[in-house]
C-alpha cells in the first residue's frame, strides 16, 4: 500500500472578482520511505500542491474537489484535531526561507519543545534531550548553547539546519521540503540536500522535493513530476525523466540546464513564460510556447498516456517519438 | 548594553536642555517679576537698583546658568499665586494626575489586548465588526465631549456618580494622597479614567488588530500550524508576542500624550491635579509655576520615553542592545 | 435638430476617476459614499454659512441677551425664529453653528496644509541629501512626535496668550491656531516621504533622470513625489480629523477661538457651563455635529487606506 495517494485534486482561489484554479486534478502516489520530486517553473502550483498535502492552505485558497490519502486517511476530510495530530508528527514540513520561518521572538529551544510536547506527553526536560539529539544528528554544533539562541544569532544555513530536526523531531513518514535551499548561499546549498538526503535514507522517510531545479531532483529523488499551470504533465522515474523525457516542456527544461551547454554558448530557454493563473490558454496550457503545437493542442486537453514507463500529458508524444526514431535509425 | 544607554541617556539630557532654554525664554518675557515683587510704585531709580540686585541685568549667558543651577538644585522658583517654591506645588497636584494616567493605562491595557486580539483572530464576526464600528466612533469624540457625556448621563441624569473633585483620599507615603484607599476615593476617580481613555482604547484596540492580522500572515505562524501547534498558543505565544512589541513603541508615546488630555480631564472633572493647577496658572499670569509645570511634564515625558525605549531593547530578542550603541 | 457630437477622445477627468479602481470601489461602498455625501453637506452648509444663516453672529446688533437660552422648536418653550435655539448669550444657535463649523473645518485644514507642505519638503530633502542630514532631521521627527501635539499646542497657546493678552491673542487665534497645529505634526509627513523617497532613489529612472541632467528638484517634485502621493492621501484625511479634534480641544480649554467668535470647541465649552441647569443643547447640538463631521472624515479615511493599501511609516 501507498504512504501517500492524491485522486484529482483540485485547489481554486477565490479572489475578489472571480474564481481560478491553482491546481487541476492532480494524481499521484507515493511509495513508504520512497522521494518524490515535483518540478516547474515558478507559478506552476508545486508551492501549493505541498500546502494542500497538509491540508494548510490559507485563504483565499481551499480545495476544492479531490481525495489526499495518507496512510488510508483522507487529509480533505480530517478534522481540526486530527489535522493537528498530523502536522509535525506524522508529515512535517521544510519552508523555503529559513530566515522568516522561525519565529524571532521565541528561542530555538522553545520552538523545538513545543512541537514535541504538541503530539507527545513528555516532560520539558525529556523534550530537550530529544531536541539535543536531532541537533546532533544535523551537525549542530554545541546544541545545549543552541537550545537558548534566538533565530537571528543564528546564520541562514544553521537555521535550515535547525528545521531539518525539527522535522525529524518526531519520526514522520514522509517529509514535504518546499524549495529548502532557494534562499541560502550557494555554497552551502549542496550541503543541506546532502544532509537532507543522508537523513531521509537513514531514517526510511519518505520525502517530496519541491523545486525548480532538475539537477537536485536528479541526485535527491527516485521518481519525479513535472508541473506545468497547475496540471502534471509528465510523471515517473527521475532516471528516465532525465534521459528520455516526452513532453516537449520537460525536454525544454533539461535542455536549459547548464549541463546541456558548451560553454561560451547561449543557455537554450524556453521562449515565453508560464501563463497567470487567471487567463490559462484553452487546450494544452503549454501550447503557446510549443513548437510542435497543432490544432488539437489549441483547442483540447490533452489526457493521460502511459508512455514506456512515463505517463505524459501531451497530443504529440507518439508522433515525436517515432520521429525521433527514424532520425536514430537513419543515423 | 553600556553604549547604548549612554547614549539614550545623553539625547535624554540634550532634550532637557532645549526645554530648559524654552523654560527660561519664557521666564524672561513673560510678566514682570518686579512688579509682583513691590509693584508699581517704586521709582525708576529703585527698580534699576532691584534689577541689579536681582541680576536681571546680567548677561542672558550668566542668567541662564544661574536658572539651571538653580533648577538642578530643584529651585524653580517661587508661585506669585500660592507664594510657595513652584516644584512644591506641583509636587502636591503629581499624584492626583498620576493616578488619573494610571487608571485610565490600566483601562486600556485591560480591554484593548483582548478586544484587539479577538478582532484580529475572527475578523468576520458580527461582535468584530460591532468593536471596529464602535472604535472609529471612539476615536471620533474629543476626549472633553466624552467626559461632558458621563457628566451628564452618569452624575446628571441618574446620579450614580459624582461630577467632579478627588472625594476621600487618603495619606500614604508622606506627601501622596490617593484614590485607591477609600470607596468614595474609587467613585470619584472611575469618570474621569474612562474619560481619560477613551480616545486612546479604540486607538489601541485597532493598533493591536492591526499589528495581530499582519503577523497572523507571517511564515513563522503558518510554520508554527505546520508543526501542528495548538491554535492558542499560536495566538497567544507565536502572535501576541511579536504584536506587541510595535504597540510598546507606540504606547511609550501615548503616555505622553495622555499626560496632555489629564489637562482636558481635569478641566472638566476639576481635578486637582496638575493641569487643572497649569490652566489656572496660566488665567492669572504665574509665570514661576507655568515655567516649573513645563520642566516637571518636560521631564515626565523625556524619562518615559528613554524608559520604554530601554524596555522595547530588552524584550525585543532581535535589537541587539550591545550593537545598537555603536 | 441633432446636435453635433463632439468626439471625446479622453474621458474627462471625473469620468476617469469615476471609472477607476478607486471610483469603482467607492461606489461598492455604502459606507463611503454615505460619508461622502455627509461630508459634502457639512462642508457646503458651512463654507456657504454667510447665505444660509439667518443671523450673523458675530455682529453685536443681531445679539440680544433677552433671547438667551431658548432651547430648540421641538423642546416646549422654544421660539419659532430660533431653530436650534439660542446659546448663553442670546444668539441664534444654527446660525452660530455654521460660522463655527466653517472656522473648525478652515483651520484643519489649512493646519493640515502646512503639516503636509513643512513634512513633504523636510521627507523629501532628508531622503534625498542622506547622510548627517538625514539622520539629524529623522532625529527631530522622532523627539518631535515623542511630545504630543496637544502638549506642545497647549504650552505654546497658553504662553502667547499671557504674552499677549486676550486682545491681541483673539484678534489673531485663527493665525496662531493654524500655525501651532500645523508645525508639531510635521513629522507625520516626513517619515513616510522619507522612506518613500529612499525606496524610489534605488530604482533606475531616477539614475537615468539624473543622468539625463535634470536636477535634484525636478527629479524630487517631478519623479518621487508622485509616487508619495497615495500614503499623504491617507495621512492627510486622518490629519484633518486630529487636527479638527485639536482644534475643539484647545478652544475648549480657552485657548483658541474666543466665545465671541466661536468654533465648535468654543461653543460646546461656553454651554458646558449650563448643562447642569438644563440648557444641553448649547453644548450637545455643536457637539453632535462635530462627532459627525470628524467621524465622516474618519471614515472615509478608513476606506481610503483600504483602497490605496500605502505602505504607511510605522513608529
């Protein structure tokens, strides 16, 4: 059985003159222990499919249609206990940036404890060992000292550092890290995904990486999604995805990396950006900025194929393919 | 720590110089202190003699040295009215003024804290939409007007309290008289605190509302859900912390303020305190004890102010206090 | 006969406000256009108050002791030429009320002129200068606002007035009203210009304004100041209010308009005297009006600061 299983969710907005939709029937699973990637460009909904998880969006969003189910449990349906129940305990979550998500007015100390002795009955002191020991296990240095710091003594890095055990602080399933190191010092970048990955295999939880870089998904996750105006266009292994990718707008993104470039050549970019949420182009979302589109990608949705072990969301998948194919052959 | 004191302290005391300089302008020009001395029918030669005496012909430099000596020494002259030292009637009017502040802080803090929190946490509410209505007719009425409205509803119309005055007071610590000792000492004091506050408790009610909602967006609250953290200690502990600690900024200067409206209050309650005394010193010219009230409410708000800026750097973990003398 | 329709191009300026954003929300909004429309009378009936009163209050020939204290027609008792009745000294209260609300409202808003032109000017060079300047004028707004306005004012009137005397003081407490409301709240002005101004210096156009040659002035008044203008908007109709309050205040307490020319704080203090020997209209009914009318301005103020979202200077 799956840890985790979202059916056709549906999160919409409703702003002052009118109703969009943020994310439209997104399904997807996840294995126990198993790391999942979701890319995109920003705007695409990645943000917001991880806030749904936790059934933590705040107004003007709410979701609208769907099923979560996590460990059998439907999150859409859970009470305000329950949810509390689950939040911090059994799924916990990394924000973006480690310099607003502490609260400055509370110490580290403070923040840790409090989310422990939330899901359990322990005493202060029994929190704090717990709270040294993740500390420890994030290379924290004197954690005792660390325990009676504010936020803002601390560096960005320490701080990220400092949420990775506060998310691990009481051995959740599954890890929701929402672009963990966008706001942090390239050099240390590395380090925290490391840290992240070393824990999340040694700990068996499973993790969902948000982000928009396909480099770290490559070394951090075994499957991947790939989100596009809040649909999923192509999902599966992060390998093949990669290497063979299907959708137009996926190869798009592998061929912007740097990676893809000789040096001294121009990064190939996808001309165009991602449409606003209010005014989403009818058919394929992605057609304006396709080069393969045809009438039907204007006018249709395109559905679901399998496509060897991907699933894409694109009329001209088979087409492209055997084009592809010919080249090779005639190669 | 040390530098920053210091230097709140030295802006401290370059403020009491200013005032100190407007204190003695105004002395030198207003009313003549001759004519209260031997009035007006002295010779011209005699008064030449007098002002010599009295070094009125001094240089400004030399009479401005010798008023602060004097002021530092708490001399601040002498009351043509009570014909007693200035500082020594004022001192006798401070508490009646003092316990009027003090009421009406405690009104305030009492009932805009929750009034400002539940607004904030339940803006749609029908209760939250009343509070807000009323707030912005609260700050809508002169503090005089409101304090004629209790008159007139609670001492005029049904008599449950009186009008005007300080009622029983009682003698503690020496020259203090208080409120707070005696029944009849309670009923006075209840109109006038309310009056007192009722321009600023809407204010704050709306300041706190202002500040809770903006923090009830903020990352760290929705991270503090995140960990599954239960809704009142997000109110209380996560918000209502960093809520007020703009609103001490805020408060430090209201205090001042409200020092101000003692003197509408009192007027209409007659308070005997320290504006209703400022009102009536200035309608018979007492430049002495005008002078004086400037310095001591100079000095009242100078002191609170450097005091809530200490405090603000003390319970606000992320102004390095250290740092911030440098 | 048809007339000829002259094409109209661009939308007159009501019409384009009309249609904005600003104009749509007004319109959606109850309480603001109720507000509006109060206001709109107040300030007609008072600015207007010379054709519409039935008396002149200040000429002593109209002003008969006889007729004092005449409470309004729908109270027994009342005299029907006297609609609101009559204050302590005889004269036509309705009358009085008009000339009183056109000099409170004059001296706010003329008193929120001069905050707002010593505030932009002191914002905008402290912004734009920087340095030792900047922190010393930012300094003085700070020491400026920790003293309350109304200290300030009461000190500053109560000492001219024993200088002067009463004479002297009432012949020119209109002047010395608009001129110590006016100076204590600059600071207001400054600070939110100031930070608008350091906000905008960072951006290019200002660069290539300055590239372009244009000097400081001409970048400041022409480039920066436009962008100011939504937070002195809503500081400005706050500002009028406090400033009405303050005005109400000091006459109240004797130190601003005289009785024999008074504005609303004037008369609710003159009648404050008979309120225990029942004639409450001389206080209530000015007081009444001036609770509207600032609560008005409060209101649309409120709306406005919704609508326009500034970011205001918080202390």
């Amino acid at each position: 059985m799956s840890l985790l299983s979202v059916r056709d969710l549906t999160v919409k907005f409703a702003m002052r003159d009118q109703t969009v939709t943020a994310l439209n029937g997104i399904s997807f699973d996840l294995a126990k222990g198993e790391r999942l990637g979701i890319v995109g460009e920003s705007g695409a909904g990645k943000s917001i499919t991880g806030f749904s998880l936790m059934n933590l969006l705040s107004r003007p969003g709410y979701i609208d249609s769907g099923k979560i189910e996590f460990e059998g449990e439907d999150v859409v349906k859970m009470s305000d206990k329950r949810l509390r129940d689950l939040r911090g305990n059994r799924m916990a979550m990394i924000f973006q940036d480690p310099m607003v998500t502490l609260n400055p007015v509370l110490t580290i100390g403070q923040q840790m404890i409090e989310t422990l002795m939330a899901h359990r009955k322990l005493s202060r002191e029994e929190a704090r060992q717990i709270a040294i020991v993740k500390l420890r296990e994030v290379y924290i240095p004197s954690p005792e000292e660390r325990l009676e710091q504010y936020p803002h003594e601390l560096s960005g890095g320490m701080r990220q550092r400092i949420i990775i055990a506060i998310a691990l602080l009481l051995d959740p399933q599954l890890i929701i890290a929402d672009e963990p190191t966008t706001a942090l010092d390239v050099t240390i970048q590395a380090d925290i995904m490391e840290l992240l990955l070393e824990l999340c295999q040694s700990n068996q939880v499973g993790l969902i990486l948000i982000t928009h870089d396909l480099g770290v998904v490559s070394q951090m996750t075994e499957r991947t999604l790939v989100m596009y105006a809040g649909r999923i266009i192509e999902q599966g292994r992060t390998r093949e995805i990669i290497n063979d990718p299907q959708h137009p707008y996926t190869q798009g993104l592998i061929n912007a990396l740097p990676q893809q470039t000789v040096p001294g050549q121009r990064l190939k970019q996808i001309p165009g950006n991602m449409p606003g949420l209010a005014s989403i182009p009818t058919g394929c979302a992605f057609h304006p900025r396709c080069k393969y589109a045809t009438d039907l990608c204007r006018s249709q949705i395109p559905e679901v194929v399998q496509y060897g072990d991907l699933k894409v969301a694109c009329h001209e998948v088979q087409r492209l393919q055997a084009d592809e194919d010919r080249q090779e052959v005639r190669a | 720590m040390f530098a920053y004191l210091a230097k709140r302290v030295i802006q401290a005391i370059a403020v009491m110089f200013v005032i100190s300089l407007i204190a003695f302008a105004i002395q030198g020009n207003l009313g003549d202190p001759l004519r209260e001395l031997v009035g007006q029918s002295v010779s011209e030669e005699v008064r030449q003699q007098l002002r010599d005496e009295l070094g009125l012909n001094d240089s400004f430099v030399t009479q401005y040295l010798r008023f602060a000596g004097n002021a530092l020494q708490g001399d601040l002259g002498t009351s043509y009215f009570f014909k007693e030292p200035a500082l020594d009637v004022i001192l006798k009017k401070l508490p009646a003024t003092l316990e009027l502040v003090f009421g009406a802080t405690l009104i305030i803090i009492g009932f805009s804290v929750p009034l400002g929190v539940y607004t904030a946490i339940k803006p749609d509410t029908i209760i939250s939409r009343i509070i807000m209505g009323l707030s912005i007719v609260g700050i809508s009425i002169p503090v005089f007007l409101t304090a004629i409205l209790m008159i007139f509803v609670f001492s005029v119309e049904y008599g449950w309290l009186p009008s005007y005055g300080r009622g029983d007071t009682v003698h503690v610590w020496g020259y203090w008289e208080t409120n707070f000792a005696t029944a009849d000492g309670w009923t006075h004091i209840i109109l006038p605190s309310f009056a007192l506050a009722s321009i600023m408790l809407p204010l704050f009610v709306r300041l706190i509302r202002a500040e809770m909602m903006e923090v009830l967006q903020s990352e760290y609250v929705k991270y503090a859900k995140a960990k599954g953290i239960k809704p009142w200690r997000i109110y209380f502990v996560h918000a209502l912390k960093n809520t007020l600690l703009p609103v001490i900024t805020v408060g430090g200067v209201q205090i001042g303020t409200m020092v101000a409206y003692t003197i509408l209050t009192e007027t209409v309650f007659q308070w005997p305190g320290m504006g209703f005394m400022f009102l009536e010193a200035v309608n018979r010219v007492d430049t002495p004890l005008i002078v004086a009230y400037l310095i001591v409410v100079g000095f009242i708000f100078v002191v609170t102010n450097t005091v809530v800026d200490l405090i603000y750097g003390l319970v606000n973990p992320t102004v390095n206090i250290a740092r911030m003398g440098a | 006969m048809s007339e000829t329709v002259i094409p109209n191009d661009r939308p007159s300026r009501w019409s384009r406000m009309w249609n904005s954003n600003m104009g749509y929300s007004f319109r959606r909004n109850p309480v603001a256009v109720v507000s509006m429309i109060v206001f709109l009378m107040i300030a007609f009936a008072a600015f207007l108050a010379p054709v519409i009163a039935p008396y002149d209050p200040y000429d002593p020939a109209n002003i008969d002791i006889m007729n004092s204290e005449y409470p309004p027609i729908w109270v027994d008792g009342a005299l029907p030429e006297f609609m609101l009745g009559t204050d302590d000294q005889g004269r036509d209260l309705w009358s009085t009320i008009l000339y009183g609300t056109r000099l409170s409202l004059l001296i706010g808003i003329c008193a929120v002129a001069l905050q707002a032109f010593l505030g932009i000017s002191i914002g905008l060079i402290a912004g734009y200068v920087g340095g030792r300047l900047d922190s010393l004028l930012m300094r003085l707004a700070d020491i400026q606002l920790s003293f309350s306005t109304l200290m300030v004012a009461i000190i500053f009137l109560a000492v001219t007035q024993a200088m002067f005397g009463s004479d002297t003081f009432n012949r020119y407490a209109v002047v010395f009203l608009i001129a110590v409301i006016g100076v204590a709240e600059w600071p207001q002005y400054a600070r939110t210009v100031r930070a608008t101004v350091l906000a905008e210096k960072k951006k290019e156009y200002v660069d290539s304004a300055r590239v372009l040659g244009f000097g400081p002035l001409r970048i400041m008044v022409r480039h920066i100041l436009p962008n100011s203008l939504s937070p002195i908007f809503v500081i400005s109709t706050v500002q009028v209010a406090n400033a009405i309050i303050s005005e109400a205040s000091l006459s109240f307490l004797g130190l601003g308009m005289p009785p024999s020319q008074p504005s609303l704080g004037s008369l609710i203090s003159s009648g404050f005297d008979y309120i225990f020997s029942g004639s409450w209209w001389i206080t209530a009914i000015p007081g009444v009006v001036l609770v509207v009318l600032v609560l008005v301005i409060n209101l649309l103020g409120d709306w406005m600061r919704d609508v326009l979202n500034p970011k205001l200077y918080k202390g």
